[in-house]
C-alpha cells in the first residue's frame, strides 16, 4: 500500500520518491552481486554489481536525503566528502598492495571497521535522541553490542592471523565470558528500563564489557579454527548493520545488513560441518593448542623418506591422474601461477590434472579457490572434499603443496588429537603422495601429521615456488 501512494503520488513526493528508488536499486544490486558470487566466472561482475549498488545509495543519500526534523538537505558535504576520499584512497591502496597471503587478515580489519561502524552508530544515535522509546533502545544496544563484539573479535583475529597475536587460553576462561555476557544483559536491561536517564555511565559500561568480551571469546581459539571465526565475526557485522538499517529506515543498509548476516551465519554452519565441530566447541575448544612434542612426535613415528625433483618428475609425467591439494603453503610462496604452469605442462603429456579442495584450506573460507582463479585454473578442476575423496582411488600421485592438517589422517584414526572426527582429504587411498613442505614442522593447528612418515609419502621439501618452477622444468625434459 505504501509502495502504491509512492507511485500515485510521486511527483508530490519529489526528492524522497527518488531515493526510495535509489535505495531498491542498491538493495536489488546487493542481491545479484551475492548470487553472482557463487561462481567464479560471475564473482567479478556480481562484485561490481553491489558496489555500483552501493555508490548508488550513497549519493542519493547526500543529495536527495531530507533531515526529518527540518526537512532540509545535509549540510556538511565538506566532510563528507573528505570522508569519501579519504576512505576510498586507503582502501583502494590497501585492497592493490596487499599479497594474497595477507588477505584473511585484511578480511577480519575490514570486518572490524564494520562492526566498529554500527557501534558508532549506536553510540551517535543514543547520545542524539535522548528521549527514544524502548523499541528504539531495544535496536540501539543490540546494535551496540554485536558491532563491538565483532569489532574486537576481528581485530584480536587479525593480530591472531598476522602473528602479532598468539593462541592464549585463559584460565576460567569459560566463567569468565559467562560472567561477562550476565553483566552485558543487566546492564542493557538497566539502561532500556530508564536507569540510565540521568547518566550515560551503564550504557558505556555496555560497550567496554562487549569489547573485553570480542576479545576474551577469540583469543583462545586456535589457528585450525580460524575460517569459522571469520565467518561468525562476519555474521555479526551484517547483523549490527541490519539494526543502524532500522534505526535510520534506510532499506539498502537494511537489506545489505540481512544479506551479510544470513550469509556469514550459513557459511559459519558449513565450516562447522567441514570440520565436523559444533560451534560451541569451536568458541570454546581452544583447537588446535596443543603443540607440544613435535620433535618427539616425529622419531616416535620413523623416519620419512625424500624424493628428489628428477624422480618427482619423472613419477608425475608418466602418470594418467595428478591430484594437486592446495594449502596455505602455496600462498606463502605465492606460488599460484607456478602451480598452473605445472598443470598445463602436464596436461602438454596427456595426464588428467585435478584440484582437491579442503572447505577450511587456508586461513579463511575459499582461500584456495580464490588463490587458484588469480592464476586462471579453470574452476572445473576445483573439486569440493567429497567429489575428491570420489576420485583418490583412480589418482596416481597426489602432489600435497603447503596444506598440513586437512590431510593429516589423525583425524580419523587418533581419537586423542584435537582434530579426530574432522574430514580430511584422504590422500592415502592414491598411489603415491609427494608433499612440498619447507620443513617438517607442524601446520597452523600445531599438529604433527602421521601422513609424513606413512609408506606412500615421499616428502619434497623446499620453498614451493621455487619447487613448482623447477619441476616444471624437469618435466620439460622427461
């Protein structure tokens, strides 16, 4: 029916008939963009998409958006625009600098800017109205909350990812959040009662509280654990956005909260059933903390044997299947490229070259596809776990560059690891396995991987680039 008068009465409504129309072009946009991103070939496109939405709305914003209270036009273009550049000039910067290894990290500091943004939000919208109802405050400190709770969570994961932060399990750590969370509802429930009409001090109690919680809740989870962290943080931003989308009755911020919140909450789930881990587990296992005994791990094992880059060759060029398993490794080196040359070379002899593609490979969800789709691999190539595991019977030789616990078969033998019950790519069901590794140190998870010393496994070590390069011609002379 609104939606009716609008149209009736659009050339009374004037400026406001054209931002609503503004703002269903940007919320139709963030659609697409989203349904785009589901395939390579389309991500590009659908990414351009949201982001000419988004420039939309923002402009009609600036230009057409009335003051309730005086309707008139904003007055401060200067620095909103400041703004606008400012922004753009360092995001632009830091979106072309930053290598592909850096980019899990990136994700979780831009994620922070989001939620820390909300939280302004809320911040600004309660100190402004002094007089909002409980509905209002209701939206104002559950933006609050969930906007801080992200901001600092994203920031502890990025210092986590970096390696500026380590794993810390804090003792009573449990009760602690606990107590924390009980003091964050009274609080709220004090300051939308009216307690705190006549000091602000339990609503910024709120937001010192939630911040101690993003960062108590994070910081003792481990680096295996790190793609879900990212996903639920990620959540939580599109949800505190969702709500300054209520409090301003902007569509676009609405819709685009909905989509990023619906979207993190069911790629969180999915990372969870990779790992075959409940996501309370995940918030308070403290996976992947157990890095003891690695040197001793390793001679309880035997010894592994090497294989030299001739006899690698030479196995992967008289091969009919070469499976390649991408890890975080291969991003190091940034050896993506040297990777395709590889296939293609060895496809030139007429093998069959796939990608097996763990859900949790790397440090954030679909790391390795996107590693691969910058150096062009076709994404045909790219098999999900259970199509690869489909075909590990029929592959000759595996060749394992930078992953470590997502083949490491303790998950499915050892019930004492940290990792049992996580599916793994079961590379032992193939001929042979040649894993690329710089050393044999454990992985992220801190875990020694039995793979290594098992009879299949040759071990290739030295910097995956280099490796790949050198491979490729080696395999030009077999």
């Amino acid at each position: 029916m609104e939606f009716m008068n609008i149209v009736t009465n659009f050339d009374s409504l004037g400026g406001y008939a054209w931002l609503l129309i503004a703002y269903l072009l940007g919320s139709v946009s963030f659609i697409l963009g989203l349904k785009m991103l589901s395939h390579p070939d389309t991500a590009r496109r659908g990414n351009l998409y949201a982001a000419g939405g988004m420039t939309i709305a923002i402009f009609a914003t600036i230009f057409l958006y009335r003051i309730p209270s005086t309707n008139e036009h904003l007055h401060n273009y200067g620095w909103i625009f400041c703004g606008l550049i400012i922004g753009s000039i360092i995001g632009t910067f830091a979106a072309k600098k930053v290598q592909m290894t850096a980019m899990p990290e990136m994700v979780s500091l831009f994620n922070g800017m989001g939620g820390a943004c909300a939280m302004l939000i809320s911040l600004i919208e309660y100190n402004h109205d002094g007089t909002a109802g409980m509905g209002k405050l209701i939206i104002i400190i559950l933006g609050m909350i969930i906007g801080t709770v992200s901001f600092a969570g994203s920031i502890i994961a990025w210092g986590k990812l970096n390696g500026r932060v380590k794993d810390k399990t804090i003792p009573a750590g449990q009760a602690i959040n606990f107590i924390i969370m009980a003091g964050i509802i009274i609080l709220s429930v004090l300051v939308i009662g009216g307690w705190a009409t006549d000091s602000p001090f339990l609503f910024y109690a709120i937001i010192v509280l939630a911040a101690l919680y993003g960062v108590l809740f994070v910081m003792p989870i481990g680096g295996a654990d790190m793609p879900v962290v990212i996903s639920l943080l990620n959540s939580f931003t599109g949800c505190a956005a969702a709500f300054g989308g209520f409090l301003y009755d902007n569509p676009v911020m609405l819709t685009g909260g909905i989509l990023v919140g619906s979207a993190g909450t069911i790629l969180t789930i999915l990372m969870c059933k990779a790992m075959n881990r409940s996501l309370k587990n995940v918030l308070i296992g403290s996976f992947g903390g157990q890095k003891k005994g690695v040197e001793g791990a390793a001679k309880e094992q035997g010894n592994y044997k090497e294989i030299s880059l001739n006899d690698a060759a030479v196995l992967m060029a008289y091969a009919q299947k070469v499976m390649i398993i991408p890890g975080y490794g291969l991003a190091v080196a940034q050896a993506q490229h040297a990777c395709h040359d590889l296939e293609k070379v060895l496809e030139d002899k007429g093998v069959t070259v796939v990608y097996g593609i763990h859900p949790v490979a790397g440090r954030m969800p679909g790391h390795m596809n996107v590693l691969l789709a910058e150096a062009d691999v076709p994404y045909e190539k790219l098999l999900e776990m259970e199509d690869a595991n489909d075909q590990m019977a029929s592959t000759n030789v595996v060749l394992i560059l930078g992953a470590n616990d997502v083949v490491n078969p303790a998950a499915k033998e050892d019930p004492a690891s940290p990792i049992y019950g996580m599916p793994i790519l079961e590379v032992e069901k193939a001929e042979h396995v040649i894993v690329n590794k710089r050393s044999m140190k454990p992985g992220y998870a801190g875990i020694e991987n039995e793979l290594f010393f098992r009879p299949k496994t040759s071990m290739l070590f030295g910097d995956a680039k280099k490796v790949l390069q050198n491979l490729v011609s080696e395999l030009k002379q077999v």
